[in-house]
C-alpha cells in the first residue's frame, strides 16, 4: 500500500520573495540555494531523537494560528531552540509564545515579515 511519508515542501508566495529569503537566512541561519529554496535534508531531522514531520487540522475553536494574520503557521524542526531563538533575538525578532510539552519537545512561534507564524520545534525523544 502506498503512504505519505513526509513533507515534501512549503511553498510561499510573497509580495517581496528576495527580502524574506534575507530574512529568514538572517534570522534562522536558512541557506538559500540559487534555485531559490533551501534543501533540508531528511537524515538531518533523523538524527534528531523524536523528529517527525507533522499533518495536521485544527478547527475554527483552536488558537494554533493565533498572532498570525495568514489563518495557518508552519512548523520548522531546530536541534537548539535556545540557540535558533538567541539568533533570532539578535536581529531583533521575539518569540510570541514559548512551550515545553513533555515527550514532544521544545515549542517557539515567531512571526515573518509576512505576517505567517513560524513555529520552531526542538524535538525530544519519546519516553
């Protein structure tokens, strides 16, 4: 039987792509290739204990895409949510939530000059 076995990609569209690819390189490190995107490859995310990729729906009462006008967020996987979110606070960008959810991980939302959520996610092991 066939079956989905991950994400494939995220695609934005942007009223500036070239000046939120800065950003998203200044802020979170992303490396832009000259095709435009950013490779993550998989065996990196297999090397972090509890990494998944992740689909799922939220009703109208969930406040998950809260803080963002977009109406959805992302999830990026990171293996140091307190670095990513130092690097973050040195150009200037804060979390607007934090979380710690036992067996699933570390928990950070920023918000993009586009105004989607970014959800940055250090995974743990599960117990």
């Amino acid at each position: 039987m066939a079956h989905v076995i991950g994400l494939g990609g995220l695609f934005l569209h942007s009223p500036d792509p070239d000046a939120l690819r800065t950003w998203y390189h200044r802020v979170l490190g992303l490396e832009f290739e000259n095709w435009g995107g950013v490779a993550l490859p998989a065996t990196r995310a297999a090397e972090q204990p509890g990494a998944a990729s992740v689909f799922s729906l939220f009703g109208g009462e969930s406040d998950n895409a809260a803080a963002a006008d977009k109406g959805f967020m992302f999830n990026l996987m990171v293996d140091d949510l307190v670095g990513i979110l130092a690097r973050c606070a040195e150009q200037g960008v804060l979390p607007v939530h934090r979380e710690d959810m036992d067996g699933i991980g570390l928990f950070a939302h920023i918000i993009d000059p586009d105004g989607r959520k970014v959800e940055l996610w250090e995974p743990v092991a599960a117990s």
